[in-house]
C-alpha cells in the first residue's frame, strides 16, 4: 500500500494535540451522521434501511477516524472494506426497487473495477482506489436509472455534480496539500470536502429513503 498519501493522516487539517485529531472535520462528520440518521427514521423499506444504515457506518468511522489517528493503516482499510458494503446494498437496494437484475455484461464491468480496485489498494496513491469506489457508486446509479422515480431523476445529477467536485477538491488534496500546509497551516482545508460530503449524504438520502 502506497503510504505516501493515506486516510486520515495526509488529510489538509493539521492534527491537534487535543481530544480531537481534526476537530474541525470531525464537526461536520457529525452533521453527515446528523443527516443519515434523520433519514434512517424515515426510510420506508428494508433495503432503504439497510443503504442507509451502511451509510451511518461509513460516515461513523469516518467521523472516528478523524477524531483519533492509529498509528497504522487499519483505518484506511476499514473504511475502504465500508465503501463495499455501501455499494452493495446501494445495488442491493436499486435491485428490489425495479425487479431489475444487472446483466452480464455489467456484471463483468463491475468484477473489473474490483479487481482495479484491489490492485490500486495495494500497489497505488490513495486518489485511485477512491476514484474506484466512487465510479462504482456512480455506474450503479446510471445503470439503474431509467427504473427510478421521476423525483429521483431530477436530483441524481445534482449528485454526480457534487461527486465531481468532490473528486475535484481530492485530487488537489492530494498533489496539493503539502504546498497548501505550508501557507495555510493552521486553516483546515479538507473541511471543504467534508461539507461537500455532507450535501452529498443530503441528497443520497432524500432519494433512496423512499425506494
């Protein structure tokens, strides 16, 4: 595993010698968690809690992960191991909403970005194993998308936008953040990809709560 860059250490917030490693990350984590929650009491269907109790999960650890740093690379790990539980019941999820099971061709894309996915874990940056998960989220997305709710069609590109900002502000973190450290040591750059994640994480689950 390249260590170069990796989750939470090489995050642009630099860490506090308190009880919070990045307590301002870990502040609108806890919104994200906020947002999940509120949705999971209202989810309407099993597989709508499940995908978002995965989320909660996800965005729980996350939260953790910024508030204390093990000195190792478990938390990377473990909070990768979570984006294939939140895939999996995202396509668990669009599955018993359209009756719909993905074809084999699609299958087969799926089974290659996981193999890419595993050999970037291993052998490459942070950015590409991330870059991964989050094309295997928006692949789901697009390929169920003319089974979905007219309500939810309005609001999916809104949320590949986000990702894509997302991705954006995660590529400049990680070529970036040294240099950006180095002139703004003590503002905490990456909360702008936590806030982005949040919305994201709004959205999310003003669509799938419902299916």
């Amino acid at each position: 595993m390249d260590k170069s860059y990796t989750f939470p250490f090489s995050t642009c917030e630099k860490p506090s010698d308190g009880l919070l490693a990045q307590p301002y990350s870990v502040f609108f984590n806890i919104i994200g968690c906020i947002i999940i929650i509120y949705y999971l009491n209202k989810a309407k269907t099993n597989s709508s809690k499940i995908l978002l109790f995965a989320l909660f999960l996800f965005e729980a650890f996350h939260t953790f992960s910024h508030s204390i740093h093990l000195n190792n690379n478990s938390q990377i790990i473990f909070t990768h191991g979570l984006t294939y539980v939140v895939n999996f019941c995202l396509l668990i999820t669009l599955f018993n909403y359209s009756k719909h099971f993905p074809n084999d061709i699609f299958l087969l894309y799926l089974f290659g970005l996981v193999i890419f996915d595993q050999y970037a874990l291993q052998n490459l940056p942070f950015f590409y194993y991330f870059f991964c998960q989050i094309l295997i989220f928006i692949s789901l997305i697009i390929y169920y998308y003319e089974y979905l709710p007219n309500k939810s069609k309005e609001k999916l590109p809104i949320i590949i936008l986000l990702i894509s900002i997302l991705l954006f502000l995660e590529i400049n973190e990680f070529y970036n953040c040294k240099k950006i450290l180095k002139e703004y040591d003590s503002f905490p750059i990456h909360i702008f990809i936590e806030i982005i994640g949040a919305i994201i994480f709004y959205f999310i689950c003003d669509i799938f709560y419902e299916l």
